[in-house]
C-alpha cells in the first residue's frame, strides 16, 4: 500500500504513521518528495490487515492498496488461459463454445422441443433453469422440483450436458445429480455464502456477472470460487443496469476484453439479457466474439411468443440452425484470435 502524507507532515508524523504501519506487519519505506512525503508499505495485503483505516489520521492526505483484491483468477498469478471441461465439452483457450436454451423449463413438451431443436444444430450444453430467481414475486418463478425432474429424463434421452441456476445454497444438493454446470445468476453475483457452498461441489461454474458489478467485483466473486476449491469457473457478462431502455442492459464489452487481459478463466457473453429483444441478439453475439468472449449462452423457445418468462428476447429454437450458420464465421474468426492469444 502506499500512503501519501499531507502537505505539511511533521517528522513526528512520519514517525507515528511509521510506527503504525510496523505494528500492522508492513514495512515502511520513506519516499520524501519536494512537496509531500510518501511511504511506501511492503507487505502482502491480502493475508495483512488493510491500512486503509490509516486515512482517518490527521496527517495522512490518501492510502492506495497496489494489490488486487484477486489473486488466484490473475492473469499475473496464471498466464495460461483455464480450459474449463463441462462433461467434455472444453471452453477456453481456442475452444469456443455455443450454450443456448429457453429461459425456463415450462414444461416436458417445451423443454423436450428445445432441445431436440438445438441438438440437432450441434448444441452440446443446454441451458436447463427449474429456478427462476425473479426480481417479482408473482413472476413465473420455475417450476422446481418438477423442472429437476424433466431435466433427468431430457438428460437421459438426449446425453446432454445442462448448465441450470441454483438460486441458492439450499437446492444444490437436488440439483447435483443432473447438473454439469451450475450458474450463480446475476441477482446472486455477490452472494459469497452461496458461492462458498458452490465452490465445494466439484462442479462447474458459469459466474454470472451482476447487473451493477465492477470488473473488479465480479473476479473478486470468481475469486470467492477458485480459492474455495473450485478452479473451473466460466465468467459471463450479461449487461450493466443503464439509464437507456434501447436495449435492456448495456452489454458491456469493454469489460469482456479488459477482463480477458486481466483474467485467465473464459468468458462468454450473453446477448439475450443484455438486448432483450430476438432482434439485437446476432449483433450483440457478434460484439461479444469480437471482444474476446470465448463463446455465448443464449436463449432458445420453441414458441417464444407463448414463453412464461423472456418472450421478446428468446430467439425460435426451429430457427437456431440460421442463426448459427450466420454466426459461424465470426466465431471462426473469434477461434483464431484465442489459439494465437493462448500460444
Ligand atoms: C438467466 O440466465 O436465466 C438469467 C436469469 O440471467 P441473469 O441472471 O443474467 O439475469
Ligand atoms: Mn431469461
């Protein structure tokens, strides 16, 4: 960390600021300036206490932590790009990855539908949501226990691999058995009880990143995961809360590519929360492929019109193989770009 001290510092503020810094487990070293006095404080700030209560003492102008809050998802602590396995489906490190499915299990027709629809294009990860964590209660909220139940038979039938969101600690354990990946939602993005309970099943991860979240905020959460014991956690950026109703988040792909740079774990886009409208969706996939996501999850209805939850952004699944064809170029490309960003 580094305090800077205000302009007319004494010599025994510098040495009361020194002390302190002692007594808290760093090192001081005096930086004195033409104006101001600097001290530089060595010592790791992620197992020491913050100095950043020192700001409150009469002679000190700022204190400035030099370390990340994130260590372990650092590009600094791991060079290498994370290849995440879902069921033998890799993502990361040139292995891009299309992840689509309806917003929410409906029903066995419906789900049964999409995913006959998006296998038959290739689809090898399914988005399979029993829960629907809703910001209104009297919002169609999943149908739970029987969606788990659907889940199990579509999984047998079609030897899919299904990322579903579990809405809290509580449910993972009714979940395990049929999810290959699990995903922390948006609503759920700072929730560290749950990403602790998460990170010690063995699954998966595909972190959601929340609607108000920094970058910072969001490895930080990833963070949370890698140290408790789970390495293979998939980041995905789904839109800020924004004052333009254009599109309803603002997918920000600034994040993506600083992320990219910041972070080795993959990351996908989502282009249907962040357009909510089918028609923005093939843009705003191509906006993130061309950030350096390492893929997108999006959503897929066979009858979107009728669909419970989502209906303007979720795209027709008897559609999907158009979609995907226009896309494929721009994913070829995005491929290209992560093999030679990975070698
Ligand atoms: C979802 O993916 O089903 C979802 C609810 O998205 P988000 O958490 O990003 O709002
Ligand atoms: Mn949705």
């Amino acid at each position: 960390m580094i305090i800077v001290l205000k302009r007319h510092a004494s010599e025994t503020d510098i040495a009361t600021v020194s002390d302190l810094v002692c007594s808290m487990r760093y090192q001081p070293r005096i930086i004195r300036g033409v104006e101001q006095t600097v001290i530089a404080c060595i010592g790791d700030e992620l197992s020491n206490r913050s100095l950043e209560a020192l700001r409150n003492l009469p002679a000190v102008e700022s204190v400035f932590p030099v370390q990340k809050k994130f260590k372990l998802v650092s590009r600094e602590y791991h060079p290498a790009d994370t290849v995440v396995n879902v069921n033998g489906t890799l993502i990361g490190g040139g292995n891009m990855v299309v992840i689509a499915g309806p917003c929410a299990i409906e029903s066995y027709d419906q789900f049964r539908a999409a995913v006959q629809d998006l296998t038959r294009c290739g689809v090898k990860i399914i988005r399979a949501m029993p829960f629907k964590p809703r910001t209104s209660p009297y919002d169609f909220q999943g149908l739970k226990l029987d969606g788990i139940k659907i889940m199990r038979d579509i999984k047998t039938e079609f030897d899919v691999s299904l990322v579903a969101e579990v809405p809290g600690p509580a449910q993972i354990e009714m979940m395990r058995d049929v999810t290959d990946m699990f995903q922390i939602g948006a609503r759920n993005a700072q929730n560290y009880d749950l990403l602790e309970h998460l990170a010690r099943v063995g699954k998966p991860v595909l972190l959601k990143r929340g609607m108000a979240s920094t970058v910072e905020e969001w490895l930080t959460a990833a963070e949370y995961l890698v140290v408790n014991g789970c390495p293979q956690v998939v980041l995905c950026e789904r839109g800020l809360r924004s004052f333009d109703k254009v599109t309803r988040n603002l997918l920000d792909v600034g994040a993506v590519a600083a992320a990219k740079q910041l972070c080795h774990l993959p990351i996908l886009v989502d282009p249907s929360h962040a357009a909510g409208t089918r028609r923005l969706v093939p843009a705003l996939s191509r906006a993130g492929l061309a950030a350096g996501a390492d893929g997108i999850i999006v959503e897929a209805h066979p009858d979107p019109v009728n669909a419970y939850s989502d209906a303007s952004q979720q795209l027709e699944s008897s559609k999907f193989a158009d979609f995907l064809s226009d896309l494929a170029p721009w994913i070829e490309l995005a491929r290209q770009q992560r093999t030679r960003d990975a070698s």
